[in-house]
C-alpha cells in the first residue's frame, strides 16, 4: 500500500508521524488519533523536508517499462527482476497478490506495490513514485514479463488486486491513486481504479475510476473522501445470473472538521462490461447491534471499519469479510478498538445486503501488542507494520461452506491498562508501552461457517508454529480441502528470520522459498524514523556468511498481505514479500557515514501440487 512521494528526516518525520489531528471531543486521543492510527495507512503519508525541491519521476518512463524473469517454480522464482534501470535493483516490491485465469492454469497475473526511488542526501530527502505493479505468465509460473498499470492521474498507486474476467476475456486490476502534495505530510484524491487488458495482461488500458476521492483525505481538509484497501472479486460461472460481474469493495475514510476521523464504512461498486463503466458506490458494512461505539455518528451502524474482501460463490452470492473496530463489549480495556470480523452478503448481484455477521473478536487492540517507530503495531521482537486481518474463501463444491483466516493472539494482554494507551508507540529503546512482551504470540486462525454465513465455528489455530505468524491468505481446492500461506518467524539461528508456509489440509506444512532476513531491509528501514532505537532491531545489522549489513536496519514495514490462488488443476500459486537478497541504495546512511545496504524487498513466487 505504500505508494507515496516520501521525504524524510527524522525530526520531521518523527514529530508528524505521531502529531493526532485536532479534535473538539472530550477524549481525543483514544477515539480519534488510536483509531486513525489503526485504520489509516499513515506510510502513505508524504513527509518532505521544508524548501526541497517538488520534482517527481516521469511517470511515462517508468509506466513504459518492461523487463522479465524466469526460473523454476517447482523451486521458487524471483519475479522482480531486480535490473540496474531506474534502480530497480534495490528498490521494492511489497504486498504482492496473485490470480489464476479459471480457463487457463498456466494464465497467472500477480501485482505489487512497485516503487521507483531517488534521493538528495545533501538534505535527506527520498522521494518515490510508485505505480502498481504487474506480473504476468503464460506458463505455469516459469517466465514473467514485469511491468506497471498506468496511472490515471496522481502520483502514487498500489493496493494490487488481480483478477479475470472469463465472460469478457479481459485481465484486470484494482488499484488506487493518489496525489502527494508539494509542501507538506498530506494526501489528496485517494481514488480506486480498475485497468483492464484484452492481451491477457501484457497491455492495459488507461484506469475507468471506481471510487472518487475529494480534498485532502490524509490532511487537515474538512470532509474530505479518501478510498483505501480495495479488492476484487469476480462472477466466472456460466450458470450464474451474474456470470460477468466484476465486484471491487474499498474503505471510505471520511473527514469531519480541520481533517479529524469521521467514519470508514465498506463500499461496493460492480462492472458487468468488463470494466469499462461501474455502478455508483454502495454502503453495505450496514449496522449491528454489537456497533456501539460511534465516533460521530448514533445508533448501531458498522461504519468504522477497513480491510474488505470481496468473494463470488458458485451460485452467484457474493460475501465481503471485513474488520468492525465498535464492539466496546469485546474490549478489555476501554477504547483499546479490538477489531471484530464480520461478513455480509448478497444473494441478488450486490442489490441487497445482509444485516452483517460477527465472525470473531479479534485480539489485536491498542494494548495487545508492541508498537513500532511509525506508530503501528508489531510482532514482539520486530518493528514491521503488523496487522491481524486476512481473508475469506467459498468452497466451490457447496457456495454456504465459508472460511475465513487471519492472524492475532489467542489470549488478550493481561499488562492493558488505559494508561498504557496513553503512551502509544511508547519511546525506544522501548515500544512496548503496554507491556505486551513475548506472550503477544501470533498464530493463524480460522472459522468456518457451513450455513451461508448465517453461523460460525469457534476460532481455530491452524498450524501454531513456535514463533509469530502473519499474513495468512486462503484459498479451496477442487474437493473443498484448504490451501494456506503466510509469513512464519523461523526458530533456527540466524535470528530475526522468517520463512513464507503453505499449508494444505490433510498435507501439512511445508516451507516455500529462501530464508528471509525480516530485520534487515534496505528500504523501509527503522533507521530513518528515529534516533531513538528501538531495543528490538539490535545493535548494528546481522551477519550472513561473514558479510555485514553495516548500520542500523530493522523493517518497519515489507506490505499489508501476501497473496495464494488455486488452479483448475489443484496447483497452488503463492506469492509473498521477500527480504533475502542483499543491495545497497543511493541512500546515505547516517548512522555509518556510508551508503546504506540491507535486504531488498522483491516479489517472490512458488508453485506446489497439484494436491
């Protein structure tokens, strides 16, 4: 998601990260700033030095760009072809998605976050263009042409949510675009888009806006419109009613006065033409009698929410997952904005919704958890930006058999006071200000209702591994058996390592690609958000095979969700961030003197099965 014009320097950085905006309500902090801090994506934020020059990237240049890779899926592959030209060759690709086209198995296409930097270190500032990315091959996974889906207006993109369209034959893309400002931490427009393409994903067309944006969305704008953390679904059945339709649901983050939260409901809009034209936005996140907590508005309405799912079962019902933060009844302390998993749906082609279903209370509030130098929340032990949601799926033999994944605690934080909260992120080397420790462990889960959605399972680990688990996504095989990937903390030395499992039901789990140093990135490093180290990052990199990664490393941030799809012949695709290949960055690193050297952040991809 982090697709924004950035410049950085600590001071700046660190005092408009964590600057709450104004607020006339009694309790401003807990109601308005923990949840900004929780729902928005404050790294798209620009941050940029006062009197640097506002000079961007030519973005026919970078929208023009092609280049490829190829390798052994069987084993893994690194999609990002990693070419000196516009510096790719250390520049990152995160929250990768993938789609396989339901007609053909060797017909995948991936996207990214795709980020173009430059930097002036005379004066500290880093600046980045970042279209979405696209990955696209037409057999099997072993050869990839890497490129970029144009942007319609704006400065940045990304959110990548691949798709086909098996009536229309076209490939597409959901994304979103933004504008960065020239002269301060603000962002404007916050539109989703959808591009197509009638070559199966080589070419694609100019975006069609889904969802349109106004004002200053991440800034002080009084009722400004910002659409965040889009996806995509698709009707592919021939015997549906709504065989065609293209389904894209968003977060609408609306701003009250001078910029302040307002509300963040779920919005759906659908193509029945391939995605040349789009129907106007709809609310369907709908009320609850468990939304109480309302931020300014009465009642039960379920409208501070993020992170939606859309997904088309077989018989054209389409269900949409997505996190409440209003169940004050779930929250062991006050105000901690524990989030719950809901799911609503439509069996009439997204004319009218259910009431919206609890799923699972979450733990993943304001007090169970570390914290991180930007303001989010962590996995003990790390400084990466960790969030608990993951996805849904519809088994495609029996369209009211769901299933729904995520990651968080099992137990809440017995440390969690509203004190605590107070603190957030709290002051290095400590980021833990509630104490949350090791014991904020976290695993997959799962819940499983077989009655349309009416009804769910108590929550279940899937595989507990001894370390923290993140970033899970699902997806059925042809028999209704379960395929799960996500990032998983390895327990071998070296430290602060993780290896990307897919786990298959009745198979197991099995580790995919290299190992990945999580700790050590060469771009969205702690590094340039504080001096104040955080305890958790260590004193001066890691050591792999007697080379150093010099300086102070520590991610803080390699995407939102990684990305997993089964074929029509029970082959599972699975793509994740990576941070196994070692590069140096133009960037001056101030710590050491030098040019700052880490991991890269590239798009990585493996084929198993078929199961």
């Amino acid at each position: 998601m982090r697709r924004s014009i950035v410049a950085l320097s600590v001071a700046a950085l660190v005092l408009a990260a964590f600057a709450g905006p104004s607020t006339g309500r009694d309790r401003p902090f807990r109601s308005t700033r923990l949840n900004v801090l929780k729902l928005v994506p404050r790294d798209r934020t620009l941050f940029r030095l006062p009197g640097t020059s506002g000079g961007q990237f030519s973005k026919s240049q970078v929208q023009a760009f092609r280049c490829a890779s190829e390798g052994d899926p069987t084993f893994w592959v690194d999609l990002s072809c990693n070419t000196t030209r516009f510096g790719q060759d250390f520049a990152p690709d995160n929250e990768i998605a993938i789609a396989v086209d339901p007609e053909d198995p060797e017909h995948l296409l991936a996207g990214s976050n795709d980020y173009y930097y430059r930097f002036n270190n005379s004066t500290g500032a880093r600046q980045a263009l970042v279209p979405t990315g696209f990955f696209t091959s037409f057999d099997g996974g072993e050869t990839w042409v890497d490129g970029q889906i144009p942007m319609r207006s704006g400065n940045g993109a990304g959110d990548p949510a691949p798709a086909f369209d098996t009536k229309h034959d076209v490939a597409v893309m959901a994304q979103l675009e933004n504008v960065a400002g020239q002269g301060g931490f603000f962002v404007s427009q916050g539109d989703v888009s959808v591009s197509h393409s009638h070559d199966g994903g080589i070419t694609w067309s100019e975006p069609v806006t889904v969802f349109m944006g106004t004002g200053t969305g991440i800034g002080p704008a009084n009722k400004a419109v910002f659409w965040d953390k889009n996806y995509i679904a698709v009707d592919n059945d021939p015997d549906s009613p709504f065989w065609g339709r293209i389904y894209v649901t968003a977060t609408q983050f609306v701003n009250a006065i001078q910029g302040s939260y307002d509300r963040s409901p779920i919005a759906i809009a659908w193509s029945d033409d391939g995605g040349h034209s789009w129907t106007r936005p709809k609310i369907i996140s709908g009320a609850e009698p468990g939304c109480t907590f309302q931020s300014s508005g009465t009642g039960t309405v379920c409208d501070e929410d993020q992170f939606s799912i859309p997904e088309v079962a077989s018989d054209g019902t389409v269900y949409v997952h997505f996190l409440n933060f209003q169940a004050e009844a779930e929250w062991e302390v006050e105000e901690e904005f524990d989030s719950t998993i809901m799911v609503t749906k439509s069996t009439d082609g997204g004319a009218t919704w259910s009431t919206p279903v609890r799923v699972a209370e979450l733990e993943d509030g304001g007090t169970d958890m570390p914290w991180t130098v930007i303001g989010s929340q962590s996995p003990w032990g790390h400084q990466i930006r960790w969030n608990a949601w993951g996805n849904i799926s519809v088994n495609p033999n029996d369209p009211e058999d769901v299933v729904v994944v995520w990651a968080d605690r099992d137990a809440p934080n017995p440390n969690g006071t509203e004190a605590c909260l107070e603190e957030i992120p709290g002051t290095g080397p400590d980021y833990d200000p509630c104490d949350a420790g090791p014991a904020s462990d976290t695993d997959v889960r799962m819940s499983r209702s077989t009655d349309g959605g009416e009804n769910w399972s108590a929550p279940q680990a899937v595989a507990p591994a001894a370390g923290h688990e993140w970033f899970p996504w699902v997806d059925h095989l042809s028999d209704g058996r379960l395929a799960i990937a996500w990032d998983e903390d390895t327990a071998a030395a070296p430290a602060d390592t993780f290896r990307h499992v897919l786990w298959v039901e009745g198979e197991g789990k099995q580790a995919l690609g290299p190992l990945e140093h999580l700790d050590v990135s060469v771009t969205h490093w702690a590094g340039q958000y504080t001096t104040d180290w955080p305890a958790a990052c260590g004193p001066s990199g890691y050591v792999d095979g007697g080379e150093p990664s010099e300086g102070k490393d520590c991610n803080a941030f390699h995407g939102d969700y990684t990305g997993l799809a089964v074929d029509s012949s029970d082959r599972v695709h699975v793509v994740w961030t990576g941070l196994n290949r070692l590069a140096t960055s133009p960037q001056v690193d101030f710590y050491i003197g030098g040019l700052h050297d880490g991991n890269a952040q590239d798009a990585m991809y493996a084929r198993r099965g078929p199961f």
